[in-house]
C-alpha cells in the first residue's frame, strides 16, 4: 500500500510538472509571437513593484509604452487583474445602455441616482484597468498610476453614497441629513483618496508593510460609515414593524456582505500566501477582489431598480446638477490633490525617470 501511495504521488508530480512545463511554453511562445520580452522573476525586478507570495511572472521595466499595452494578450502577473476589470468596464457600459432605454435620464429624476452610480463604476473599472496594464514602466509610473487609480476607487465609494442616499435610504434618515449629506459624502471621499495616497507614498516601497493595508481599510471602513448612514435604520425599523420581514432588506444585506468579501481579499492577500507561487497567474487575492467588487457592482444596480420600483425612494429628491456638481468639485480637488503629491513620489523613483 505504501508503494502504491508513493507512486500515486509522483505521478500526481510529474503530471504537475508537465502541465507547467506547458503552461510556460504556451506563455513563452505567446510573447514570442507579439514580441514581448519575457516575464521575470521577483528577484529581477524592483522591490516596490513585488506583490506578497507572487513569485514569477513579472513583466520588464523601462520597455516601450507599446510593450504594455500589447501585454493585455500577454500571460503575466496582471492579466487577471487587467482582464477582470476590463470586462466590468464593459458590463457597466452595457448595463447604462440598458438603463437610459429603460428609463427617460432626461425627466425620470429617480433615474439619476442610477446614471451617477453607472458613471462612477465606468470611471472606477477603467482607471482600474489602464493602471494594472501600465504600471509595471517604472517604479515612478508605478507610484504616479497607482495614485490615479484611487481617484477611481475612491469615485466608486462616492457613487455607492449616491446609491444610499437618494435611492435606498430611510426616510427620517433621509431628512436628518437632508442638505448636509453630499458635502460631507464629498469631504470624506476626498479624505479618502488623500489618505490612500499617503499610504502608498509611506509605505508603498514595501509591499509586504501591513501598515499601508491598514491606512487603507481604516479609511475605507469611515467612508462606509458614511454610505451606511442613510439606510442603515431602515433594518432598525422593519425589527420593530410587525409588518416588515427582514427579507425584504435581502437586496440590501446581500450587498454588504459583498463590499466586506471584497475588503477581505484585498486586504488578506488570500489565496496567494497560502500556496505562494501558485497563485501567480490566476487565483489572486486581488483578482478575486476585483470580481466581487463588479458583482457588486452589477447587484447595487438592482438594488437601485428594486427600491424604486417597490416605492422605497419616493421621498427622496435627487438634483442632478447638484450631484453632477459635487462629482465635479471631487475629482478637481483629487486632480489637483494628485499633482501636489506627485511630487512627494519618493527620490529614487524620480532619479530612475530622469535617467
């Protein structure tokens, strides 16, 4: 039985080796036809630009911007991530086609939440992409995109306080915050962003630093305060309505469960430290990140359409300039946010641009 044992786990081996060996040959040939240069190893690039328990497949620093942007048909340590949110770009597309034929956007005031919503997914998924397709230039690029990235990600927590306030909110929730809530939703977004910013520029030469991650999910969890306020009480009420079943905040719960899944896998680098070297294509932590997150995305849309056709927004009364304006005052103050602080990008990055 031993020897059957024995031999049963060096053929598991071997076919593991052979499926490998293939996977790199297929990955080499690929970027042979595309003239690529091939990818490396951790210890042949940058420290900044490592990511925890991902070991192969980085791709060359200092190469064209051509190299980069033909490596979205490239195998490497960010196709995943390129390809989840690329494909969410699309979907948002899709899904805002399939809204301004559902609703009239120019008189349906109820419409706008959604319209805002969908702008600032499309925003988020395609800073999203462009950024993992080209950061790997340099260590400054990679600095100065990942910084544009969460201008985007911040835009997509300020949507989702869109969302709850004038399309899922409470009503006696709704009115307590009534004039006060945009510019605060606002503020918070900024801080946001300027705290991830500051994260990244304190502890970004370091990828395995836990204290980025915690900068970032501490800033993270005030602004979803913030995007709970308005139709947390909502759960409050049904418990004590004899007329209300939890239930029918099902859209609601379901979606939270969703932003704090996600917040785990970015912030845990699970699977990956698991099985380090594993993980180096496919199965990230970051990459499965990005599909909760559009899942999400795609589920807070229904939740939108659910409440409005339930009646559960009828009290609420969202100006689309006002709105409009406040996400114009948000992303002029992180364009400008985001030029002073390149500036503090650290030393050695920008002496490796110059040069």
């Amino acid at each position: 039985m031993l020897h059957i044992a024995v031999c049963t786990m060096a053929t598991v081996k071997d076919t593991a080796n052979h499926v490998n060996n293939f996977s790199d040959y297929i990955r080499t040939s690929f970027s042979e036809f595309l003239k690529l240069q091939p990818t490396l190893h951790r210890d042949d690039v940058d420290r900044v630009l490592h990511e925890p328990a991902i070991v192969k497949y980085y791709r060359p620093t200092n190469q064209p911007w051509r190299y980069y942007l033909i490596s979205l048909f490239q195998i490497h340590n960010e196709t995943g991530n390129v390809w989840t949110h690329l494909i969410g770009f699309i979907i948002m597309w899709c899904i805002l086609g399939v809204l301004s034929a559902e609703y009239d956007v120019w008189t349906e005031r109820h419409s706008w939440p959604m319209l805002v919503f969908g702008l600032c997914c499309v925003i988020s998924t395609m800073t999203s992409t462009c950024v993992h397709l080209l950061h790997s230039r340099s260590v400054y690029h990679h600095y100065s995109l990942f910084m544009i990235d969460y201008i985007g990600a911040t835009l997509y927590s300020f949507g989702s306080g869109i969302q709850a306030f004038y399309a899922c909110s409470d009503k006696e929730m709704y009115e307590y915050l009534g004039r006060m809530y945009l510019p605060t939703l606002t503020f918070v977004t900024w801080l946001n962003f300027v705290v991830l910013c500051l994260s990244k520029l304190m502890f970004g030469h370091n990828p395995c630093d836990v204290r980025r991650k915690l900068m970032m999910i501490s800033m993270m969890t005030v602004q979803a305060t913030i995007v709970t306020l308005p139709f947390g009480p909502r759960y409050y009420r049904c418990y004590f309505s004899d007329t209300c079943s939890f239930s029918s905040l099902n859209h609601l719960t379901i979606s939270w469960i969703f932003f704090v899944s996600s917040a785990f896998f970015f912030g845990s680098h699970l699977p990956e430290k698991l099985f380090p070297g594993k993980c180096d294509i496919f199965g990230q932590g970051h990459q499965i990140f990005h599909v909760i997150s559009v899942v999400n995305q795609m589920w807070q849309f229904h939740s939108m359409r659910l409440d409005l056709s339930t009646g559960a927004s009828d009290h609420t009364e969202p100006d689309f300039l006002v709105i409009m304006a406040a996400l114009s005052v948000l992303v002029l103050v992180d364009t400008i946010c985001y030029v002073f602080l390149k500036r503090r990008i650290p030393s050695v990055a920008k002496e490796e641009k110059q040069s």
